[in-house]
C-alpha cells in the first residue's frame, strides 16, 4: 500500500500504522509508503531466544561497550545504508529520518549503539508502544557487532517487562536467535494486548 504524498505522512501517522500493523518505507523517488509482511517475524522473549555458542564467547570477551538513545542519528544514518532491503536503496530517506527523530524526541523511538575503542561498531533501532518493541533495521561496522546489540536488547526488554519483540520480515539470520512466524492477524492481537502493557523502555 502507498500513500498518494509525503505531505500526509507525520510522526503521527506513523505512528498509527504501527497500530495497524504497517511500517513506513521509502521508495526510490523519495515517497514514502506503508507496508506490512504477511508472514511476520517475531523474536521471542523467553527460553526460545537462544545464543549461539561463538556468539556467547564474543559476548563474554566483553571487547565493546552497549549504550541504549545516545547516537539516534548515528545509528538512523547507519541503517540507511546497511538495510536489509536492497531492492529498496533509499528504503529509509532523510525525510523518513527526520520523522523517527522527532519521535525520538518524544521518546517512541528507541536506539541501541555498541561501541568498539570510541567508536560506533553497529546498533539497531525501533520503536516503543506500552510492552511491545517494534524492530525497525541493524547495522554491523565490525563482525558480531549487530548481534551483540540483538542480545543487549532482548536482556534490556525483559528486564523492563516486553513482551513483544517484532522482527517484521522473517530471515535466515534471525531464525538462528529462535525468530518464529505467524500471520497478520495474530501478529495484530498479540501487539494490541503487549501495548497496553505499563511499562518504559
């Protein structure tokens, strides 16, 4: 689905198409429109998430430093260019950074930064609604570095009580961590029960 021109498209109504179940995208002329997986990818939040015994190592040489909404913009420039959608090279444009950093700003928009010697090795963002997090794209500047900020994340959302962490499209790379699918209507009933969770990122 697309919508017809940009000059529609605000924080807020992005914010209601993940009440919808739909993400923004930008296309290769700059407009911006709004989709949804079918099958839709969620990584899960208790026993099922499982760590890879190489990656147990890196995580334990402990060589890095994870800081949680201290570079949004770093980390939203970064995945612009390290997006998992190559059909898609201008899939998050600088108009569709501006409006995920005014929701930064009003805290619906989350960052994770993993730093190796000062510098900013790969991160993740997405976005917050009551217990449900919504996995928007990684980046990796050094091996490991965007799976460590995975880990740190789902730890993080445990501890504050998520329970829903959604990866949108389903992949190889994230089944390894124990990502399942399931269909729009149920993804839809199981984001509604997690927003309505009191809790803060």
């Amino acid at each position: 689905m697309r919508h017809p021109s940009n000059q529609y498209v605000t924080p807020e109504v992005i914010l209601n198409g993940y009440h919808q179940g739909l993400f923004p995208m930008a296309l290769e002329g700059g407009e911006i429109g709004f989709y949804a997986y079918q099958a839709r990818g969620i990584m899960p939040l208790d026993e099922r998430f499982t760590v890879r015994r190489s990656l147990r190592q890196i995580l334990k040489r402990g060589d890095y430093k994870v800081t949680f909404d201290t570079a949004p913009r770093e980390v939203l420039n970064a995945c612009s260019r390290f997006g998992v959608l190559p059909a898609y090279e201008l899939w998050l444009s600088d108009e569709l950074i501006d409006h995920y950093l005014t929701l930064f700003d009003q805290g619906h928009v989350h960052t994770v930064e993993v730093w190796r010697s000062g510098e900013l090795a790969g991160g993740l963002y997405g976005l917050t609604f009551g217990g449900a997090f919504c996995g928007e794209s990684m980046f990796s500047r050094q091996p490991y570095a965007s799976q460590i900020a995975l880990v740190h994340l789902v730890e993080h959302l445990r501890a504050r009580g998520f329970e829903l962490l959604d990866a949108q499209a389903p992949s190889p790379h994230l089944k390894q961590f124990g990502l399942y699918e399931c269909g729009q209507a149920e993804y839809l009933e199981a984001f509604q029960k997690a927003a309505s969770i009191q809790t803060t990122f």
